[in-house]
C-alpha cells in the first residue's frame, strides 16, 4: 500500500470517526438561549441551583433583575444580567415587618378582635407586594430600546416562577415558549390555578389539614378555598390586568396568559405532597437541589466531631428570618443548653443571655452539607419547601416551628408521614420545646419513618434536576410543549363544569315530563268524558 492510499484512508476513518461521534451527541446539548425572569429572595435560591446546572451543559443564560435586588447578584460567572432601574423593591424589611407582626398575633401579643384587620392588613401588604413588583414590570415593557434589545436576542423560552406575574407577560410581549419553576401561583398552590384539584380531599394552602378530613375540616376547606381563589382574582385584576391591557392590548386575560406554560416544573413530588390529579405537562422535580454532602469547612467538622455519640442538632429558620423576639430566643437557647447534643444554630440576631456552652451560632452554613452529615440527629426548622425536602432527601427528623405563608402546611405533610414534630409559635416555651426535641431523639421511629421517606425519594429513574433540564429543552428543540398543554382554560366555568349541558338535560327531561303528565292528563280527560257520557 502506497503512503498516498495510506494517508486517504486514514483521512476517511477519521473523518467517520468524527461524523459518528457527533451523531452520537445528544441533541439536548445543544446551546440554547434562556431568558430569566426570577423571584427574589429564598426562590432565587433553588433557581439559581437550576441556571447553574444549564450553564454547564453549554446553554446562555440571561437573567433580568431590579436596580435594587436583593438576593440576585449583578455578575456572575454563570449568567448575563439585564437590570432594570426602579425606586422601590420588596427586601428584608419588608419581610421582617410582617413576619413580627405574624409572631405577635400567634403569641396572644395581639387581641383575637384584631383578626379580621390583621387579615386585612395581610392582604393588603400582598397587594402592595404585587404593585412592586408590577412597577418593575411596567418599567421594563415602558423602556423601548431594551424590549428591542430582547427582540433582537432571539430568546429560545422564558424561564420564571409565577408567584410574581411579571415572566408571564414578558412571554406573551415576547412570543417566546413559557416554562415555570413553580410551587405557588400568586397566592395559591400552583395545581389549583389548572389541574382538576378536588377540595373534598385536597387540602388548601393555610388549612393545615391532609387528605383525610371531617365533614367541618372539608367546610372551612371550601370556604378557605373561595377566599384563597378571590384573592388571587383581586391581585390579578389590580395589578397584573392593567399591565397587560397597557402593554398587550384589552383582548389578553392575565388569568389566561398564566395558565398557557409549556411546562411546570413543580416543586414537590408525591413522595412529600399528597396524592391528587395532574396534568401531562407538569413535571415533578421535588428535591432537584439536593445532593450529596461535601466535606465540611474544618471549623464545622471540628464542632461537629466533639459531640461524641450524641451527635448534633441543626437549627435554621430560613432566609427569611433573621432574628426573632428576644424572649423567645432566650427560651429557645435555654432548651438547647439542657441537651447533651451540640446545637448549630443560624441566627444573625442579638445573642441569648441563655446560650449555653454546646450552641454555636452561625450567620450561615452549609445547610445541606450538614443535614448529610452522620452526626446530624435532627432539624429545627421553620418548614419552607427548600429545608423539607433536604431533609427527606438526606433522611433527618424535623421539630418544626412554622411561621407563615405555606410551612405549616408542609410541616403537616411530613407530620402525617410520622417524620416531624410541629410546635406552634405560641408554644414555645423551653420545657415544651425541650420535650419536643427529646421526643423527636428518643423515639426511633420519626428517624426511620425520614429513612423510608428518603429510600422513596432517591428511588427514580432520573434525578430530578436531570429531569427538570431534559424538559426545558425539550420545550428549546420543539418551540413549546403545546400538544402536553390543556386547551380548558379557554373555557367559561359553566362550560369546564359541564353546568349547561346539565341545564340543557334537565331541561329536555322537564320536557318530557311534562310531555308525559300533559299525555297522562288528556288520558284520564279523555276517559272521565267517555266514563260520563256512559252513564
């Protein structure tokens, strides 16, 4: 063979070579362009973990934010930033304000007649919250050389969490594919603005019941859910409506517009949330931010390691809550100080004159590093969905002390599965708390019953967060998922219900018998003139 035909033939076998390992790439890593529109915040934190892990696999990320955001940082090495300038935003402030006055209410601090106001109140920060967030939006759609600069990005979908409204109108001004990382819609539970959602045994967001309730739990259930549902009408037409007229035109309903995602990438699985229906285009990936521990900082694991065989306690009551009223973290601390256990507690508030010698305070940690770690015995927490599912996920027992919007009810959820413990906040008190947290370590089975639920959420053919991007690419390569999407939010609700075809049997059936008693009656006339004129 001559060095020519040689080097021909090599030239073709590695020009297959190279034709057949492209082919062999997947087509989901091919680069996509993603535009971002985020909620601030503890939200940010488990869509932070989901942009990271499309970064890696090669797609550009582009995130918007407010001039004065709070958790989103500007730069990042893993996403480009738009950021768009407002004068106000909602921040830790805002958040602490209302959540002390929640702790004062609980706690008696507050008389039962102020519920109706405090309630008011509640609703009215929601919907100053909402015109926040709006002004941004609105801010945004007003400024025409940065929507041109979007156009001309030519974005691939929009990605966003719909508790705000301000992705979804960004999708529709943009005629881009809509994907959510969703657990709440405005201000319910995201299957109950689109999924069949049976209120007989699905329990509302603020119940605190299962899916196994009495004939009174399922009314205040349907009375809860009424409430829940014109609230969530009120916000969308006092906010979110106006927007769209202004900047979509009169015929775009805001309620129609949320209900036409692609995908729902929601946040729970059924080994947390309780069984009920669902959609085709509503993927499941509860605990895609969970991984397994690393190593801890060495400070940690020396803390860590010198509680011997009585392992360690962590405490942590979210990104949200900074500090708590000085009594009461004064009866927590004294409570810790009485265990044998370490306690690892995140708190950035004054520190308790009753902290003992085996409480370390911390203003972070690495929260699901830790929950990994074989030393931990059990979690304080406050019940937000992130720390929940961490600790399914790594098999820990929960003492929860939920304080507002949905971590009762999550708390509740791992309560029924026998893994949790709830304390309400006008319960805590040192002695109620200590026995609480003895309870907890001393009866094996909230440990086993967290194993078990662990064993079942770890049990899947793909790891959530490999599910979640599988999906939001599938919706890149097809331009949208419209064929898994349900064409019933076009309906009007007597149609969704079936109420005028009901009306329109029934109506045909009053025919009839009214048709039948007339033929009756002209029978028996007919009869009774015969039977007269006979006698």
């Amino acid at each position: 063979m001559s060095c020519r035909t040689f080097r021909v033939k090599m030239r073709l076998i590695c020009g297959c070579s190279a034709l057949l390992l492209l082919m062999a790439i997947p087509r989901a890593c091919q680069a996509g362009n993603i535009l971002v529109f985020p909620t601030d915040g503890s939200h940010w934190l488990n869509m932070d973990i989901l942009l990271q892990a499309l970064h890696s696999r090669g797609h550009n990320i582009t995130i918007l934010r407010s001039s004065k955001s709070w958790y989103i940082k500007e730069s990042s090495s893993h996403y480009n930033t738009i950021t768009v300038p407002v004068e106000r935003s909602i921040d830790q402030t805002f958040v602490t304000q209302i959540l002390f006055k929640v702790i004062e209410f609980e706690r008696g601090a507050l008389p039962l007649t102020s519920f109706l106001p405090m309630t008011l109140e509640m609703f009215g920060a929601m919907v100053e919250a909402h015109k926040t967030v709006g002004e941004y939006v609105s801010a945004m759609l007003g400024d025409r050389e940065l929507m041109r600069t979007m156009v001309d990005s030519k974005f691939d979908l929009v990605l966003t969490d719909p508790c705000w409204g301000g992705g979804i109108i960004l999708a529709k001004y943009l005629n881009l594919p809509l994907v959510y990382n969703v657990r709440w819609a405005l201000a319910t539970d995201g299957h109950l603005a689109f999924a069949p959602s049976p209120i007989s045994y699905i329990p509302i967001t603020g119940s605190g019941y299962t899916d196994q309730m009495t004939f009174f739990q399922r009314v205040k259930n349907v009375i809860l859910h009424i409430i829940t549902q014109m609230q969530d009408h009120l916000v969308a037409k006092l906010v979110y409506q106006d927007i769209c007229d202004k900047h979509l035109g009169p015929d775009n309903n805001y309620n129609q517009l949320m209900l036409t995602a692609d995908i729902w990438l929601m946040r729970v699985d059924f080994v947390f949330e309780f069984p009920r229906p669902t959609m085709p285009n509503v993927i499941y990936m509860g605990g895609f931010q969970c991984k397994p521990a690393k190593p801890l900082p060495q400070h940690l694991e020396d803390f860590v390691q010198s509680s011997g065989e009585h392992g360690v306690i962590l405490m942590s009551l979210g990104t949200f809550v900074s500090e708590l009223p000085a009594d009461m973290t004064n009866e927590i601390a004294a409570a810790f100080a009485k265990l044998p256990q370490k306690v690892i507690w995140r708190y950035k508030g004054d520190r308790p004159t009753t902290l003992g010698n085996n409480t370390l305070l911390v203003d972070w940690m690495p929260q699901n590093d830790l929950l990994g770690h074989p030393k931990i015995k059990l979690f304080v927490a406050h019940g937000g969905t992130n720390g929940v599912q961490e600790a399914i996920y790594h098999g820990v027992p929960v003492v929860g002390l939920p304080l507002f919007f949905d971590q009762y009810d999550n708390l509740i959820r791992l309560k029924e599965r026998g893994g949790a413990k709830i304390l309400t906040i006008n319960m805590v008190e040192r002695d109620n708390f200590l026995k609480a947290i003895q309870e907890v370590l001393n009866e094996p089975s909230y440990t086993m019953n967290m194993q078990r639920l662990s064993r079942l959420h770890r049990d899947q053919p793909m790891k959530p967060l490999d599910t979640a991007l599988f999906w939001i690419e599938f919706v890149m390569r097809h331009k949208g998922a419209a064929h898994l999407r349900t064409e019933s939010y076009k309906m009007p609700w007597y149609s969704y219900y079936s109420v005028d075809v009901i009306v329109f049997l029934l109506t045909i059936a009053l025919l009839f018998f009214l048709f039948f008693v007339g033929l009756l009656w002209s029978c028996f006339r007919l009869c009774l003139k015969r039977k007269m004129k006979s006698d």
